[in-house]
C-alpha cells in the first residue's frame, strides 16, 4: 500500500480515538510519528512488588469471518492446529517456542488493575508469525487496521498482536548502565536496546512470569545469573510501540557485577554493548541519539528509550 493514504487515514483516526479513554496519548503519538509511547507511568506501578496475569482474549481474525478470541478457546482452535501442522512450535519440536504473551484489553492500554502491591494485566495468546505482520506492516497499513478495529469492535488494537516482553537495565556495581546494538542476524539490526525478550507463554495463564523472562534475559544475553527480588529489582512501567502494538515491561536491576563482566562477553544478540556512565552519556543518547564519543545517530528501541529517561531523572 502506498504513503501516500498515510494522512487521510491518520486524520480520519486520530479523530475516532478523541473519545476513546487514552486515545489522546496515542493520537499524539501517531501524528507526531513517534515509535514509543508510556502507557503504564513509573508512578502508577510505584511499589508494585508482584506481577500477575488474569485470562484475556487473543488478536482477531484480520481476513474471513471473526473467530472466538477466548483465551482457551484460542488456543484449543488456532494455535494447537498450528502446532500440529507444523506451522509453528510450542518448543518441543525445536528450542523456539512459538507461542507469545498478548495484553488484551478494549482500550489503547491493555486492561490491568492494581491491588496493594500487586499488578494484575489481563493476557492472551497469540504467535511468533503474527508478531511478525505487526512489526513488518508499513505505518500506513497499520493505521488502517487500526481504522478497523475501531470501526468493528471500538478497539484499535484489536486485530494486533500486542505481544509483551521484558526489557531490562541491569546496573553495574561501579554505577554505570551498558546499552546494546543489536546484531544484523536478528529482529532490528543496529537498534540500541537494553537487555529485552518476549515475555514466555504458558497455556496455564497463571504461570506466565515476567520476573523469570528478565532474570533468563539476564543470563542468556549478558551471563549474568542472580535471583530477582525486591532488593535489586524496580518495576518502573510499560512502553509501547504505537505503530506496531508491542509493549515492554521495563525493570531497572542493580547488580554486584563489575564493568569488567560486562565488557569481556561473548554476545549472542548485541555486535556490542557501550557503556553510559552518567546521566550527561544518557542524555545525549536521549536527546540527540549519540553514543559516548561517537557522532552517528542511532536508533533506540521503545522501552529502552523509556528505560534512559527514567535513569536521567532517577538514578543517574
């Protein structure tokens, strides 16, 4: 589909998302071109100590005729037939596990609630194959699917995927935070993130743990094993990204690991990782996309971006 529908049909949706509960934030977003939005701020998960999920419902048919999108439902009548035709895994055929974590809700956030300490969001399935539309689909396209699912179910996000994963910012015992760019053979080479994956599925939905897909983050992508827990590990939000649906949970680790652990692994996933030792390194990043010493501008990935601003007003 050619740009050059791009205005008519961000005109035509930011006026249906202005009496949609936080369809500003988005509209904002999407008119301004951003590809990161906040849609759980750090001061409404401030002292949340535990997340929890509660059965939620799977993305829409985009073509035919709708489908029961029930969490069990889902997966009894889309993903099992998938997995025995071969279409996609569930892990025990190969090590990738097909199967991801959506946050379901009506709204431009997923649904979720708090009780004391504890953060409740409301999950889904979906797959690997379908994340893949999303985050191909040019912005043009995904605005008209945003079109609808406004018009067929008043949600904007109701034929996307809105996969969730983990992004975490594991601080180093001298202080000072290393950020990756990521390498050509994966999803977004050359992106600047910070340690991130897509959160695991579970078809038991109260088993879906976000504390343990950081934690394996951790040591997958960095070889740092440590237990998270309440004194080392801040729960500061969710990031999204406007355009494609996906959301990140961010959490902020401080470690015992040295500078040196950091600058002597063997990545899998970054070509390397720079170190940000003050909130001046950070700032610049933030503000002008320029590593310590370098004057290329880079690309930052929306959580990650979210993640640095809360660093220069909070830790650094």
């Amino acid at each position: 589909m050619s740009t050059f529908k791009f205005p008519q049909y961000l005109e035509k949706l930011v006026s249906k998302l202005s009496d949609l509960p936080d369809g500003k934030i988005l509209a904002e977003a999407l008119a301004t071109g951003k590809d990161f939005i906040t849609l759980l701020q750090h001061q409404e998960v401030k002292g949340i100590t535990d997340i929890r999920t509660i059965e939620g419902q799977a993305p829409q048919n985009i073509i035919g005729e709708p489908i029961n999108t029930n969490f069990y439902d889902y997966i009894d009548n889309i993903i099992r037939p998938q997995i025995a035709s071969g279409e996609i895994s569930d892990g025990k055929q190969s090590k990738y596990d097909d199967r991801k974590v959506r946050w379901s809700g009506a709204g431009v956030k997923g649904n979720w609630f708090r009780r004391n300490e504890v953060l409740y969001l409301e999950v889904g399935p979906t797959t690997y194959p379908r994340y893949r539309q999303d985050i191909e689909r040019t912005k043009a396209e995904s605005l008209q699917l945003m079109l609808k699912g406004l018009e067929k179910y008043n949600e904007p996000f109701g034929y996307f995927t809105r996969t969730i994963g983990v992004t975490v910012i594991p601080i180093s015992k001298q202080g000072s935070v290393y950020i990756g760019e990521r390498s050509p053979n994966v999803d977004c080479p050359g992106l600047l993130n910070f340690v991130a994956g897509l959160a695991t599925f579970n078809e038991i939905q109260a088993n879906i743990n976000f504390y343990a897909d950081a934690q394996r983050e951790l040591e997958e992508e960095l070889g740092i094993c440590m237990e998270l827990n309440n004194s080392n590990t801040q729960f500061i939000g969710i990031a999204g990204n406007p355009f494609t649906s996906e959301n990140d949970l961010i959490f902020i680790v401080q470690t015992s690991v040295s500078e040196d652990h950091f600058e002597s692994q063997i990545l899998t996933e970054h070509s390397r990782l720079v170190r940000l030792k003050n909130k001046s390194d950070a700032e610049n990043l933030l503000d002008q996309g320029l590593l310590p010493g370098e004057n290329t501008k880079k690309a930052i990935a929306y959580a990650s971006r979210i993640g640095l601003e809360y660093l220069v007003k909070y830790i650094f």
